[in-house]
C-alpha cells in the first residue's frame, strides 16, 4: 500500500486530499458494498464509479469522494477528497476504510487455498479486487444493524432512512458537486433525542428502539472497541442487552473488516452456506462445522460464496414485513 499526496488539481477542490494505491487488484463498489444500507441509503450517494459518503469524525462531519483510477503504471488507484469540520480525520482513516488492513496472503498460500471448496477457489480467482473494509465507526454501523434484527431487509431500510433523513444533518458542502440527497447519519447524541413516536413512525418496534437508545448511553465506550482486535470487540459489545452474536459479528464485519466473524443466528446465512458447499440446507450448529476447517478465513468464504452470486433453491416461508405504525 502506498499513500501519496493528491495532484494539484484534485487538492486544490477540497479541503484534505491523499491518493492511496492498493498496488494490488482493487473494486472500490465491491469492497465498499456491505456498508452500504441499500441502494438508498441516505450517507451515501453512488454516481458511476464514484462513491460519495457524509460521516460523522471525532472533529466533526465531513463529506468524502472516493474515485478510483488507474495508475501512471497501469494499476488502481483512489483518490481521497474530503470537505467540512471532519475532513482531515475521514482523510486519515480512508484508506483502512477502503481495505488497506485486510490482508488475504494466508488465504491464498497455497497449501491453505488447496483445502478450499472448488466454488470459493474459482470465486477467488474472480474476486482478487475485494478488501474487507474497516469503517472504525461504531455507532455508524451498530444503528442500522440493531434495526435489521429479526426484519426484512426491506423493512429496516425504510426505517433506516426515514430516521436518517429526520434526524441526520446535511453533508457538509463539497463546492456545487455535493449530491443534494446526501444526508450525515444522526450522532449518538441526534439518535439518543429521537422520541418513541418516531420510531413507532418509522416501524420500528419497542424492543430494537430500546436496544439502540440502551446502547448509545455508552457510545463513548462503544467507539473505543473499534481500537480493539475484532473478536474482543465483538465479546464487549454483547454485554450490552440486546445485542447478541448476529449483531456483533455483522458490526466488527464492517469496523474491523474481521476475515472470519460468522453471523450465527441469521435468518438465511446457515441454509445458503449449506446448500453452496453441500447443496443441503443446514443450520447454525451445521454451518459452523462446515466452515471449521477455514477458522481464520470463515468470514473471507462466505464472502467468496457470496461473490459467486450463488443462490439457494427456496424452501419455507418467507419472512413477514412487520409494521407496527398502525398500533
């Protein structure tokens, strides 16, 4: 990984700029995805090849354009801009953000890439340009996820946005190219001042409501574990009422980029990981005996299974859309 200083140009249209080269094969839309709440999500707009993210720093909000590139040489490359209060932190941490820690020597060593399922070795092959990102912002993440427990995906989206949109703050201005949508997500001090009947508004249910305003009264604890390794942080987090493993291990995901937390508990993870390695459902219990053999990297699978667009054939219900904004 190299880090050098953005071209003048680049420079003199923000506030802090860099140019970060992975010097290696990159996908800024593939690496940045599972922070993405959606097509929709409000802290972040996509415009062709560029992404565009308002996020909240220690220093303040700021608005971020990550535009990939090739380099001089033929090889990626992302040039960081950042504007407002924030810019110099988002800046900093950008590119461990965009995957400059996830390190895949060990899952590509040979003897170990040998032992992999056939799909996940061919997948590899065609995903070299996927990092495990590291967003470092706690709240960022926990917030969304808290409100994707035991919900449709769809269901905790249009909750999700709504609240943004209500209580999150406009993007700090980016000269007349700031897209007009995006939205800086509301701090744990903004979600903490949300009354019940907005979330009952937004069709969020008691129990997630006040699993986030329980945890948010520790935010400042709750940012500190982003300094902890992965697993650590996981373990902390579940002592706060509520959060369980699932939560956890979808929130180190994306602050740690940890290459092997397993969402145990997910309502489809366990059956599509069986039906992709053994083309049988299972369940949790299964999926872990399954992915043992890889520990370290369990994560890094079911992001190569995943990669491959696999699909398990359906069986069962589906999950109910819950709305409680009528009761």
């Amino acid at each position: 990984m190299t880090i050098a200083e953005a071209p003048p140009r680049l420079a003199a249209a923000a506030d802090v700029s860099l140019r970060w080269y992975p010097e290696a094969p990159y996908s800024l839309s593939r690496t940045l995805g599972p922070l993405l709440r959606g097509n929709s999500d409000p802290s972040f707009c996509v415009q062709g090849d560029v992404i565009w993210n308002a996020l909240t720093t220690p220093a303040g909000p700021a608005t971020m354009r990550l535009a990939p590139a090739g380099g001089e040489a033929g090889g990626p490359l992302v040039d960081i801009q950042a504007w407002g209060p924030g810019a110099a932190s988002a800046v900093k941490a950008a590119p461990r953000l965009l995957g400059a820690d996830d390190d895949w020597r060990g899952f590509d060593e040979p003897s170990f890439h040998a032992t992999l399922p056939r799909i996940v070795r061919e997948a590899r092959l065609r995903s070299r340009a996927v990092r495990l990102p590291s967003s470092g912002r706690m709240v960022d993440q926990l917030v969304p996820i808290i409100l994707e427990q035991k919900v449709t995906v769809i269901e905790a989206r249009r909750a999700y946005r709504y609240l943004v949109h209500r209580y999150g703050t406009p993007a700090p201005p980016a000269g007349t190219s700031t897209p007009p949508t995006l939205v800086v997500a509301p701090t744990a001090t903004q979600w903490l001042q949300v009354p019940s009947w907005e979330w009952h508004k937004a069709g969020v249910g008691p129990q997630r409501s006040a699993t986030v305003m329980r945890a948010l009264r520790s935010a400042a604890a709750l940012e500190r574990l982003a300094a902890l390794p992965a697993l650590e942080a996981a373990e902390k987090m579940q002592v706060i009422p509520g959060i369980g493993a699932w939560t956890a291990a979808e929130v180190v995901q994306r602050t740690h980029g940890c290459p092997d937390s397993i969402s145990v508990g997910d309502y489809h993870l366990a059956a599509y990981v069986g039906a992709a390695l053994t083309g049988r459902r299972t369940d949790d219990a299964g999926m872990l005996r399954l992915l043992e053999p890889w520990r370290g990297h369990r994560q890094r699978v079911v992001r190569m299974i995943q990669a491959t667009g696999f699909r398990k054939p359906a069986f069962g219900p589906r999950m109910t859309i819950q709305d409680h904004r009528g009761h």
